[in-house]
C-alpha cells in the first residue's frame, strides 16, 4: 500500500502488484492475499455503449477473469424504489472454470451498465433474484444458497446479503431433488407470484409456481402440487435434455407471459391466464 497514492485507478494498482507479485521471495499467504486483490478489482466495472448504437448491437461479453468463461442466468427486473426512481437490475452468475461469482449488473438507460459482484453468506450459489421493490424499507431476494431449498432474505444495500431464512423445501416429487426460483418476484394484488423451477428423477426440470404475502414474502399463499410446465416428448433432447428453465416473466394484459428454455437448444414461451393461475394457487394449500 506504500507504493499507492491516495487515490489511484485501475492501471496504478495492477503495476502495483505485479511488481510485488514479481518477487521471487514472496510468501504464498501475501501472493494469495495480492492475487485476491486483483480478483476482486477485476470484479468492479463499468460498461458504455455508444448513443448511436441499435439496441441489438448493445452485447455484453464476459470481461473480467472472474467470468472468463461465462456470464450465466441472468434474472432482469425493473426496480422501483421508495422515491419512485426506477432502474434495471439483473443478478447474474460469473463462472471462470472452476468456481462462480453471483454478480450484480444495472443500468438506468441500457447506455451504461455497472457491474458489482455480491458479497455475504446470502450471496453463495446459484439462483439470486430481486424483488422489484423494496419491502419495509429493504432490499428483499430469493436465493439457494444451499442447492436445495429456497431462501429468503432482507438488506440495507443491493450487493451485501447475509441472515437468509427457508422460504421453500422440496415437497413434490416433481421438485424433490431441489427447487429455486425462475427469475424475480411479480406484483399481483393477491400476493407476490414466484415462478419456480424443480428437479425430480432423471433430472427432469419442471416450472412450477407460488404465491406469497405481498408485506411479508416469507408466508406461503398457495403452492401448484403439479408443475406448470414440464418437458414434452420433443423437448428432451439436447445439450442439457430433460429441461425446462426460465429466468424471468412478466403480467401483461392479465395474462403471464413466460419465456423459457428447452433443453438449452432453444427458447420459447408460454401464456398463462392470470385470474386462473392465481385461483388455482390460493385453493392449493
């Protein structure tokens, strides 16, 4: 730290530490702690478009080593907070090879983006998503920490996340092997609807769907016993077979509208009749 001035970009602080790291004598904990440094440097970005560029041309590729090779699953929602301002977010997973980074991205005119990555013992695994809105005064996320259940939790700031309580276990033989979630909590004015993924036997994914309390997500409304989607005869096969998976849905029109992937070979969607869904949820407990 010696080296560094008081205030210094990017550029100062890796010259910096490959200078140091450049020591034949330096011990492994201090190598360690200088390559973590930098990991976590490489975490930080910023993205610019140009204001001329299509919207089609607006194509973020993995940048830092901690996603070198891919940035996976991201679960867009637009956010409103308290004082009516309102951006999109997406948590996403970084992967390098060999471990994951759940991350942060946001953008409030998909000009610039802002990349975090998220920090906590909430911030583990797979599966983060937003709510839209903030719940009493904090940020609230569902996550699977474990690999297993669903987890819900509360924060002052969007990239810290710790004291994550169950939410959801495995109930149905549909979803026995793990459950998570399918993107972002919806609004409705019976509850928050939350699309839900589940694996069963042969690792068959299925989409299902809850309802919870819109001032308190952690009471279960309803839960579907059967999924909403499974995989059909001619979406089994492919580069992961026996999948159906969505990263998020919208309402519109009283209906659900919900993209999803089949066995990672190609995409489509599904129209779900709101007043329906819902009915069937609250009659399900």
């Amino acid at each position: 730290m010696q080296d560094l001035p008081d205030e210094f970009e990017y550029a100062v602080l890796k010259s910096v530490v490959n200078k140091a790291l450049g020591d034949p004598m330096i011990r492994q904990e201090r190598r360690t702690a200088l390559e973590e440094v930098m990991w976590l440097a490489d975490s930080f970005y910023d993205l610019q478009f140009k204001h001329d560029s299509d919207i089609t041309e607006r194509v973020i590729f993995p940048i830092s080593d901690s996603e070198s090779r891919g940035i996976e699953d991201a679960r867009f929602v637009r956010f409103v907070d308290d004082d009516k301002s309102d951006k999109v977010m997406a948590t996403y997973t970084a992967y390098n090879g060999h471990v994951i980074l759940p991350k942060l991205i946001s953008t409030e005119d998909f000009y610039t983006f802002r990349v975090m990555p998220l920090y906590g013992i909430g911030a583990q695994n797979k599966n983060l998503a937003l709510f839209p809105r903030k719940i009493k005064g904090k940020y609230a996320m569902l996550s699977r920490i474990d690999g297993v259940n669903n987890y819900l939790m509360y924060s002052e700031r969007p990239t810290q996340w710790n004291d994550p309580v169950i939410l959801q276990e495995p109930r149905y033989t549909w979803e026995f092997t793990q459950i998570g979630n399918c993107g972002s909590p919806l609004w409705t004015e019976e509850g928050w609807l939350v699309i839900t993924h589940g694996v069963g036997a042969m690792r068959r994914y299925c989409i299902g769907a809850s309802l919870f309390d819109l001032d308190d997500p952690s009471k279960e409304i309803g839960r579907l016993k059967e999924p909403l989607l499974s995989p059909q005869e001619d979406e089994r096969e492919g580069y992961v077979p026996n999948v159906v998976y969505s990263c998020g849905s919208i309402i519109h029109n009283n209906s659900l509208i919900l993209p999803y992937a089949v066995s990672d070979y190609s995409s489509t969607y599904g129209v779900v009749d709101l007043v329906e869904l819902i009915e069937a949820l609250k009659k399900s407990q």
